[in-house]
C-alpha cells in the first residue's frame, strides 16, 4: 500500500508543480482524513502536507482536517467526487461498503 501512495503522492506533487508553473498561481488543498493527529495516518497527512509545500515553493498548500473534521468517515469517497475535498485517506473497508451501496442503488 506504501508503495502506491508514494507512487500516488510524486504523481500528485509533479502534476501540481506543472500547474503551479503553468498558471503562477497559488493552490490550496484540502486533505481530509479520520484518524487523530497523533496516529500515523494523522502523522503522515501533515508530512505529505510539509512536503507539497516544500517541493512547490510554497505554491501549494495542503490544508489537513483530520478526525473527521471536514467531511464524516463514511462520506468521503463521495465528497472526492463532488469536488468537496481534494485528497482523502479512507478506510479500506469503507471502499468496499460505498461499492456495495452504489451497487444496490444502481449508481
């Protein structure tokens, strides 16, 4: 799973420095997650933050809102896909769960 987040976050990093660049602009994120910042997962969102800012010059920012705070647990696939939240780090499980409802409800 390690392997393709990083795969994920250096596409994610060389596709907004070419639009950084591009446009001159600056772009904010927003990165939401369930997980304390404590945790790992919490941990980790705000080094992927640092890191984005790091790497873009500061052209970039990533706001991270953890524990929930942006968009509930079980609805953050969905809010990726509104255009509501820019990057969120589900629960595996909960991939399968919204699968399965979009499944039934014929979505």
């Amino acid at each position: 799973m390690f392997i393709y987040l990083r795969r994920f976050a250096a596409t994610l990093l060389c596709t907004t420095a070419m639009l950084s660049t591009t446009y001159a602009a600056d772009i904010t994120l927003s990165f939401a997650h369930e997980a304390p910042e404590t945790a790992i997962k919490g941990q980790s969102a705000n080094k992927f933050a640092e890191l984005v800012n790091k790497y873009t010059n500061g052209t970039v920012t990533v706001q991270v809102f953890p524990s929930g705070q942006l968009i509930p647990t079980k609805d953050e696939i969905r809010a990726v896909a509104r255009g509501q939240v820019d990057i969120i780090a589900p629960y595996t499980r909960l991939n399968t769960q919204a699968d399965a409802e979009d499944r039934a409800t014929g979505k």
